[in-house]
C-alpha cells in the first residue's frame, strides 16, 4: 500500500540532496538561459512558430541529465539501501513527483527567459500553460523511467537519452502542434482535444511505469 508520508519524506529527501549539490539543475539553468540569449542573438525578430519550436527543444535537450539523474545517480548499494527504507511504488511515485516539479520549474525558467530575450508571441497563455504543464510532465516522466531502465546496463549515462527520445517524439509532436494553435488569435477548438490526448499519453506512461518498476526494482 502506497504511504504518502513516505513518499513525502523521500521528496524531502531528494530536495535535501539537490540543495547540498545543486551542480547539475544549476548547469540545466545556465543552459537554459544561454539557449534562450543564443536563440535571440541569431534570429532578434523571431517568428512565432520559430519561437515554439526554439523553446520545446531548448526545454528537452537541456533538462535531460537534470530530471533522467534521480536514477541514474543510484549505485547498487544505494538501491539496496532505499529497498530497506521504502516499497519500490513509493519510491517511484516520489522521484516522478520531484521530477514533474523540477521540469515544471524548468519550463517556466524556460518561458521567462525566451519571453524576456525575444518577446511573448502567445495569444492564449493560460491554455498554453495547460499544454506546457502537461507535455512537461510526460517528459519528466519518460526521463525518470528511462533513467531506471539505463541503471541496470552498463554506459548508463549513454543509454538513457537514446532510449528516451523514441518514447517522447508522439509526446512531443501533439504537445508542439497543440502549443502552435495558441499562437493565433482564436483558438481553436481542437486544442482541447490535444490536451486530452496529452493526458492520455502521461497517464499510459505512469501505468506503465508502475506496473513494471517494482520488478525492475527486484532485479
């Protein structure tokens, strides 16, 4: 049975850990901000659907090692460690909840940053904080569980962006051609549709991730 005081205390735990080396979000940072200043300094006068594209992959090739780390920075001895601590459901639940957080938090670094260097193309923000929220998730989601996969094979680090971008390209394209829709004027209505294919999708991955992390877990 799922303890949410455990899987709090183990955000907690992750939190802690990160404020005491905050090497690799501070590097994800940094790369999202130089993108964003290197995107303006190359095009000033960006076109909208430029600006989209510019920010979707500015966020995913920069955010990688950040979010993919809270398991790939497991040794075997830090697994067994966490095995006597937690049940595998609850460490997955609170390394997918820190991660939708960090790359909320990221996506919206990354919004400020392009906002501030080439302007606000977006006509309908609150919809497209919806679409961006979403698609965030489901990467966040994608890293951690790929990041599992990569820690039970050697070149870990190696494994886990080529395993990963086949599983984000239908994530990914939805959520671009949906957050392109917001930058006309009227919306139009099969946005909403996007959005609802966008939680099927982070919803498909969550079951799927917990269905077979615990006998990943147990290998």
């Amino acid at each position: 049975m799922l303890r949410t005081r455990v899987v709090v205390q183990l955000i907690r735990a992750e939190w802690s850990l990160d404020i005491r080396r905050p090497a690799v979000l501070a590097a994800a940072a940094l790369q999202l901000l130089t993108m964003a200043l290197l995107s303006f300094l190359t095009q000033p006068d960006i076109h909208g659907k430029t600006w989209n594209s510019l920010f979707w992959i500015t966020l995913i090739f920069c955010t990688l090692q950040a979010i993919s780390k809270n398991f790939l920075g497991l040794s075997r001895g830090r697994w067994i460690y966490w095995n006597q601590l937690a049940h595998p459901s609850e460490l997955l639940w609170s390394k997918m909840v820190y991660a939708w957080i960090s790359m909320a938090a990221f996506a919206v670094l990354n919004f400020v940053a392009f906002s501030a260097f080439m302007g606000m193309p977006i006509e309908h923000l609150a919809t497209y904080f919806l679409l961006v929220i979403g698609v965030s998730g489901g990467i966040a989601s994608i890293f951690n569980w790929v990041g599992a996969l990569a820690t039970k094979a050697n070149q870990s680090a190696f494994l886990a962006p080529v395993l990963s971008l086949p599983l984000l390209m239908p994530l990914l394209l939805v959520g671009m051609g949906a957050s392109a829709k917001c930058l006309n004027p009227i919306l139009v209505s099969s946005t909403f549709k996007d959005l609802a294919l966008i939680g099927a999708l982070d919803f498909m991955i969550l079951v799927m991730a917990g269905i077979l992390f615990p006998y990943l877990w147990k290998e």
